[in-house]
C-alpha cells in the first residue's frame, strides 16, 4: 500500500522566519558615551572659558610698589541648539491586520521602532559631521555646531570661537591617508599638549580605513633599503591560533591616543549617505571637554490615525557643547 510522501501535500502552510536578518550595525557610539549636561533653557547656549595668562619673571627691585594690578580674563563661547526630526513612520491600515516574515508583533511597532534607531542614527552623523550653528532664520532652521566645526583653526561663520581658544592649525590633518604616519600624528598631539600646557590624553573616533591605517604603524620593516618590504603585519597568538593587526592604543611623549571604529564620520548632509570623508577621517578629542544637551529628550509621537492607517515620529531637541576647544584635533580627508 503507498504512503503519502511530502511532495503529494496540498494547502501546505508557507514557512515564515521570525527574525529579519539586519547587516548593519545599531551603534551610536559616540552619542552614547557623551556626558549629558543640565537642560538649556534658550536655544542659544553661552559658557566662559579661560586659560592663565603668561607673565613676566624678570623678578622685582627691593622697595619697588605695584603701580597696576592684572587679573585673568575670561571670554564666551556660544552656540544654538537645534530640532531634529525623522520622516515620521506609517503603517497602514491592512499592513497592521496581516502577517509579514519576521515581524513579531504588530507592523506599527515595527515601524516606530525602526524609526527610533533612525533617529539616534540622524544625531551621531549630525554631531560627527562639520555642521556650523545657525539660528533659525527662513528657510534655515536651527543647527548645532558639531565637532569638526568645533576644532576648525578658522574662524567659524557664526557665533566663531575666540581666535586664543581655537585649536592651531598644527592639531589637524588634511593630507592623503596614505602618507598619514606616526610623524603626523605626533605632530598633532605635540601641539595639542603646547596648547593645554601638558601631556593629552585623547579619544579617537576614526573611520575604518584611519583605524587600519593607524593599526599598520606597528609593521617592522627590513634594514635593507633596496629590498624594503613589510616583514611582519601581524601579532601572533600562539595560545589562541589568532593572527591579530589590530592597535588600538597609541602612547607618545605627548599624550596617549585610544581609537575607537566610528562608522558614522563626516556623512553627506542633505542625504545622510556615508562619503568619500566617512571611512578616511577621524576626531581626537578629550571626552571631559564634550557633553550633549537636551532641551527635549528623544521623544516618540504618535499622531491620530487617518483612513491610511497610524502614523508618529521621533524627535530631540539638542545641542552639542564644547567646553574649551583647546588641546584636541582632527583629521580630515576624502583621499
């Protein structure tokens, strides 16, 4: 007598994953590990800064008064917060009563979690990016000052740094990656320690061809010039059977260096796309000189429903604060 085998079913119920399988990363690393400062109560923010004057030391004649009195200086840096929103998510009506592979619940929570991610996403490429603040004025709303505008040597367009508490000229590089050596990077750190008065100890976010780049500085190479060539590439762990190029600290005698991979660097603005910048570039800064301010949390709305179904969005109003510019650096670069 025949069975039934598996090819002779009818009606067979379709197999349907319960998870949608992402390839990129959720991390905001960057906006994750910023201070949170007190709430602003204006869109423009405004702080002092200060760094000791230098003095004579030529010494003084006995029975000699003081005819003058000095004091130390302090000046004002200020800078505008600004709104940022997605583009809102929707689901509509018949996609919330169906099942879809790999949604658990109901599409609406999908969509508004999707959309929260994207938002976090939208920050860190704003704050990552070489954005100068704006106050809202026609067609322009509100910006932030992000980091590269932050540490730029030049004069910023609105609201500019003090020209003694921009970083020199000397903490940023510019040059193609590939030439982007040791030299270079204690170039840097040398003078961002002149500027703070002693050794830094910096934070990078660089992007992932900077990171490898910097990790290759750990190369030897043969003594011979004529037959120059990388004699090892790669640590050995014996232990472990692992082949290992990865450095992630860097020690000079003007400061140490810890990178971090940041795949969100100088992103394109109006489409929020990685650019020829993102995987070449990077910041150095010092994280007790940074911190992220919200005037309104990151928030989710849900908006009434229409006849097409439920919608809402995600938004934050913020502002990134650089302290005291001074003593970090960056390098900038598209080749």
């Amino acid at each position: 007598m025949a069975g039934i085998y598996e090819a002779d079913q009818v009606a067979k119920l379709a197999e349907l994953g319960d998870t949608i399988f992402i390839a990129e990363s959720e991390k905001t690393p960057f906006s994750r590990l910023l201070k949170r400062g007190n709430k602003p109560v204006q869109m423009l923010s405004e702080w002092p800064v200060q760094k000791y004057p230098d003095r004579a030391f030529a010494g003084q004649l006995d029975g000699t008064d003081l005819a003058s009195f000095e004091h130390t200086n302090r000046v004002k840096i200020s800078g505008y917060a600004m709104w940022m929103m997605t583009a809102g998510w929707m689901a509509s009506r018949l996609a919330n009563l169906t099942r879809t592979a790999g949604v658990k619940g109901s599409e609406r929570a999908k969509q508004a979690a999707d959309d929260a991610l994207i938002l976090a996403q939208m920050i860190e490429k704003q704050l990552l990016s070489d954005d100068d603040t704006q106050a809202e004025s026609g067609s322009d709303p509100y910006t932030s000052r992000a980091v590269y505008s932050w540490l730029n040597p030049s004069a910023q367009a609105t609201l500019p740094v003090n020209a003694d508490f921009r970083p020199s000229s000397n903490c940023t590089y510019t040059g193609a990656l590939a030439s982007f050596q040791p030299g270079n990077m204690e170039t840097i750190l040398q003078a961002c320690a002149t500027a703070k008065k002693g050794a830094v100890d910096l934070t990078e976010y660089a992007g992932i061809e900077l990171k490898v780049q910097m990790s290759g500085w750990a190369q030897r190479h043969v003594e011979d010039v004529n037959t120059a060539q990388a004699l090892q590439k790669y640590n050995i762990n014996i232990s472990e059977k692992k082949l290992m190029r990865v450095v992630d600290t860097f020690e000079f005698d003007a400061g140490v260096v810890t990178v971090f991979p940041s795949w969100y660097m100088a992103c394109t603005r109006g489409t929020g796309a990685i650019s020829a910048y993102t995987p070449k570039s990077g910041v150095l800064l010092d994280m007790d000189m940074w911190e992220l301010c919200f005037l309104d949390q990151p928030s989710s709305w849900v908006l009434p429903p229409q006849s097409g179904g439920p919608r809402g969005y995600h938004d934050a109003v913020y502002i990134l604060r650089c302290h005291n510019p001074l003593g970090q650096g960056y390098v900038l670069t598209n080749t």
